[in-house]
C-alpha cells in the first residue's frame, strides 16, 4: 500500500510554478550596460524643489503627430503653454520648412512672447541650417538655438561611417557657426543661449559623450552669467531608471564647469519608465526636464510634464506650472493633437478620480467624513489641513473637477445602460461625466419610487431636467435670437435678446468666440460662470441635421452640464450654456 494521507492538499512547490521558455527570439537583444559607481548619492536625494521644464510640444510633439498642427493649433498650444507658466518652450524647427520657419517668426512679429518666457529652436550641425535657424530668431527677447548631433556608436558606424574625432567635430564645428551666426544675424534687443545634445545619449559610451560636450564647451566658453544648456537625451529608452540615473550622476561629476552647465534630461517613454526615469535624474544631478503635455511625442511619447508636475504637487512640492484647470488643458491638447487622452491618463483622465467598486466608494465616503471632522476639530476649512483621503492622491477640485464623480460613483453599467438609450433612442452621446450626473438623477428616481425605470421614463427625467420647451419653459433666461460680429483682432462681439426674469433683455460681451463672449455677456446680469468643458456633435446627416453641443460649467460655486439642440451649432452652444445657468438657478 503506498503512504497517501487522505484528505490533505498536495503542497504547493516553486516547481509548480515555474515558467517555460517562451520561444521568443531574445539572442537577438543585448542588455543595457551598468555604470560603476559605488559611491552613488541620487538614492538618498529626494526632489524638494520643481527643476526647470521646457515644453517640446511644438517640435517633438509635433513631428510625430498624423497631422501635424496648422498654424492656428499651433498658436493655441503656445498660448495654453504660456499660460500655464512654462518659462522655456521649443517652438521649432524653422530650417526644416517654410511652416516652422512663419511660425517663430509670427509669434516674434506679433508680440506673443512674453519677456520672461525664452524660445527655443532646433537645428541640426549643417551651415546652411544654422543660418536659417538663426534668422529665424531676429527681433526675439530671449531666444536658444538647439544643435544637435548623433553620437551613438551605431549611427557613427551605420549612418555617417565616421570616426569618433570626425563627430566630435561637427559637433564643435556646430558650435562655432551658431556663435558666428548669431554675432552676425542677432541685435542687442536679443538675449542669446545655446543648448548642445549628444543625440541617442542613452547609446553613447559615457566617455565619448563627455569628450563631446567638453569640446562644445571649449568653444562656447560657459562663464558666470554665460551658461550652456547641454541636454542628454533618451532618443531610445534603453535601461531601468536606475541606470539612467547612474549617468547622469557620472555626467554630472565628471563634466568640467559644471557650475555654469545646466544639464538637462529628455526621456523617451519606450520602456514606460519616462516619469521615472526623469525624477531619478533630477536626484542624480539634472537641472532641467523637456517633455510634452500628456506624454505626446514619437513611438511611446516624450516623459509626460502633467503627470511630472503633479507627482511633485502630491507631495508637497510647487511645480511652478498651473495645472488647476486640468480639463482646459486636457481639451486644449487634444484640439492641437487631434489625440484623444486615455481616460485613466494619471491626475487628467476622465475616470481617475472614479470608483465603482463599492469598497473603494465606502472607504472614500468615511475619508471625506474624516476629513471634514478633522477640520472642523481644529478650527479650520478642509482647504487648509493635510489632504488624507483614501484612494484619492490629490484633492480633484485642486485640478477643477468636482465631487460629483468621486462622491456619487455608480456602477459602470448603471451608466452606461443610461447613455445607451439616449444615443440609441434620442441621437444624444452624452460625455461621460455629464453620463454620471445625470445617472445620479435617475438613481435618485429608482431611490424614491424603486423598480425599473423605463426608456421613455429616462427620456422624461432628462428633458425635465436639461432642455426647457414651450410646454416646460423654466429658468431665468429663455433665448430669442443672436448675432455675433468677429473684428480684425479676432475678438467676437455677441448681441443676444433674450427674457431674464420675464423682462425682455439685451445682452452683450466680447471675447475669443461666441460662447466665451456669452459667458461676458452674462456677467453683465450678475451671473458668475466659468467654462470647464466643451464637446459637440452632430444628430443625423444631410442638411437639416441638427447639432447637440454639451457645456460643463462653474457657476456660482455650482458644477453643471448643460445641453444646447439646435440646427445652427452656435446656437446650440449657446442654448446649452443657459440650460446649465437655468439648473443652477433652479
């Protein structure tokens, strides 16, 4: 008989569990290669201050777009970015074409730049390049050229079938040409920087690169008050964060007037490690961090500068960039990309501050509840005490979102079974956070009454609740007719008549559209409200289609959508933003 206890669980062993080859071809890749520094400090330092950022949205973003940004996208993204407070922006590459080339030059031309706010554009080491690039810049306050050559061994072997000394060369030919070319093309009025990259960094013997900046030095001579911007990309994310910031602190220890360098990281996200591979740079030794907006850029994107800032303003720290209004920023960089943002993008998606699981909606409702008592036990607002709410990183209405979506959270398909018979039934695709406020009006229906809630019921709620008619004519303000003029500024001047409070009214207001003139308009009444987000579509083709545009807004404290029907699109935008006004006055 063999020795068998019955009725007792066979152990689980490691040789259970083990993996099988995958019989992926994986000789044909080599490892990254370590640095040696056994006195390393970057995993002791932690990062109490924002570094210097610069935006490369307007060149390496948009080099990788499908459609690359017309002249108007690409205003409305220099515009975003300088309201946002980013002090250095790489606008281009004008030698690259006329459309770069007319870009910098309107930006210098009209006057958008402002004083503090210092430009930047790329060229490659070529003669003919530097002098457009140059030109380019006339007339500019504060102006960088961006030179750059490949050093990486495969690109001296493949591509340029150099040496290391005939690399080295063009980079401090490079050099000398934008010096003598900005002496010559540039005025007073022009305070003048330069930036070097060894490009591919991330594949450069660490030696060779560091010959190569210090000849570009030797000719750009960096003295008190002089600096160099020298710029170590990761064209290519080819190792663990760990090891990219080995190198730098290499770099940064062994580079000869280090204190007049400012030493900049540019990590590409191949290996979906750029958020933390430009934080460990900064420990071991960065200065400054270039990125794009939500991580846009070539193959898997640039490092993210959002998801950057905000790591810092989770812990404490001021990235010096605003980001209080996340969702005109989100909007904003999708219009210029023509690329939607995931809807789990960290700090920025549409569900990030969601639950629906309902132990995560337990434990969130007793943190808010925590929170308040503590506040309310020291004397203070919640304003003012340290933010400690499960699941929740940061407080959303720090970014401008509202609490609805966090307090109220329902379950995925509650939502989505809702917006299926609008869209199926009414032609309404509604945005997915108008899906949750309206999703807690029908819970309160089934709350209240209990048992099903028909389609037609559903219909009834919403247009009860959002689209007034002549049989249902609540609110204050009930539309009669607009018209709106555009001057040579493009400023848009708005006339709507209108019945506030039973009194036929005229109002009016200026602004940058129709719908930013309307919200001046309504100010003129006493009305205080603020766009949060925008989307419209159209309901069926053909002619006589007509247009559903849906408006988030604050008004006096309040956050509301309202939603606007009509067969003239700007119509519709602005029957949406008095749907929401009417909501908040009921």
């Amino acid at each position: 008989m063999s020795d068998v206890t019955i009725g007792r669980p066979t152990p689980i062993t490691n040789a259970t569990h083990s993996q099988k080859p995958s019989g992926m071809p994986v000789h044909k890749y080599r490892p990254y290669e370590a640095v040696t520094i056994p006195d390393r400090t970057w995993p002791e330092n932690r990062i109490t201050q924002a570094p210097r950022w610069l935006s490369t949205d307007l060149r390496d973003g948009n080099q990788a777009l499908i459609d690359p940004m017309s002249p108007a996208r690409k205003r409305e993204m220099f515009d975003l970015l300088v309201r946002m407070g980013y002090k250095e922006i790489e606008v281009g590459f004008p030698s690259s074409g006329e459309t770069d080339f007319a870009f910098v030059r309107s930006i210098i031309e009209e006057g958008a730049i402002p004083e503090d706010v210092t430009i930047s554009v790329l060229t490659q080491a070529r003669e003919e390049l530097i002098e457009r690039t140059v030109e380019s810049l006339k007339g500019a306050h504060r102006a960088t050229v961006h030179l750059y050559n490949a050093t990486a061994p495969t690109f001296r072997r493949v591509v340029f079938r150099g040496s290391k000394e005939q690399v080295r060369q063009i980079a401090v030919d490079g050099t000398r040409l934008v010096m003598e070319y900005a002496e010559k093309l540039l005025g007073p009025e022009t305070v003048f920087g330069y930036q070097y990259s060894p490009e591919i960094f991330t594949d450069t013997e660490l030696d060779f690169a560091l010959e190569v900046c210090e000849g570009v030095m030797d000719v750009w001579q960096p003295e008190d008050g002089r600096e160099i911007i020298l710029n170590l990309p990761a064209t290519i994310e080819r190792s663990t964060p760990s090891t990219h910031a080995d190198r730098f602190e290499w770099m940064s220890r062994n580079l000869s007037r280090r204190q007049y360098v400012c030493l900049s990281v540019h990590p590409h996200n191949d290996r979906g490690t750029a958020v933390a591979a430009a934080e460990l740079a900064i420990m071991a030794g960065a200065d400054r961090i270039e990125g794009c907006l939500f991580g846009q850029g070539e193959r898997t994107g640039n490092v993210d500068l959002v998801t950057l800032g905000m790591n810092l303003f989770s812990q404490g720290v001021d990235p010096q960039i605003d980001f209080s209004r996340i969702d005109e920023i989100r909007r904003t960089s999708e219009y210029c990309n023509q690329m939607e943002v995931h809807p789990r993008h960290p700090y920025a998606g549409d569900l990030v501050y969601t639950s629906f699981s309902g132990s995560h909606q337990d434990a969130i409702k007793k943190g808010f509840d925590a929170l308040e008592a503590d506040a309310a036990a020291a004397g203070k607002t919640v304003d003012d005490i340290e933010w400690n709410v499960p699941y929740l990183p940061i407080d959303p209405k720090d970014v401008g979102r509202s609490y609805e979506a966090v307090i109220r959270v329902n379950s995925q398909s509650g939502k989505g079974g809702i917006a299926y018979v609008l869209k199926n039934d009414h032609k309404l695709d509604l945005p997915r956070r108008m899906q949750i406020e309206f999703s807690r009006l029908i819970q309160a229906k089934t709350d209240a009454e209990g048992g099903e809630v028909t389609p037609a019921e559903i219909w009834t709620v919403f247009r009860d609740e959002y689209l007034p008619n002549p049989d249902n004519a609540w609110g204050r303000i009930q539309l009669r007719s607009g018209q709106s003029t555009t001057d040579t500024d493009g400023v848009d001047t708005l006339t709507v008549e209108a019945v506030v409070d039973g009194a036929d009214t005229v109002l009016t207001g200026s602004g940058n559209g129709p719908i930013s003139a309307f919200f001046a308009a309504l100010q003129g009444i006493g009305i205080d409200a603020r766009l949060l987000d925008y989307t419209e579509h159209t309901m069926s083709e053909g002619a006589s289609a007509q247009a559903a545009s849906y408006i988030e807004c604050a008004i006096d404290g309040k956050v509301l959508w309202g939603i606007g029907i009509d067969a003239n699109t700007t119509r519709a935008s602005l029957k949406a933003v008095v749907s929401a006004v009417n909501r908040a006055a009921r």
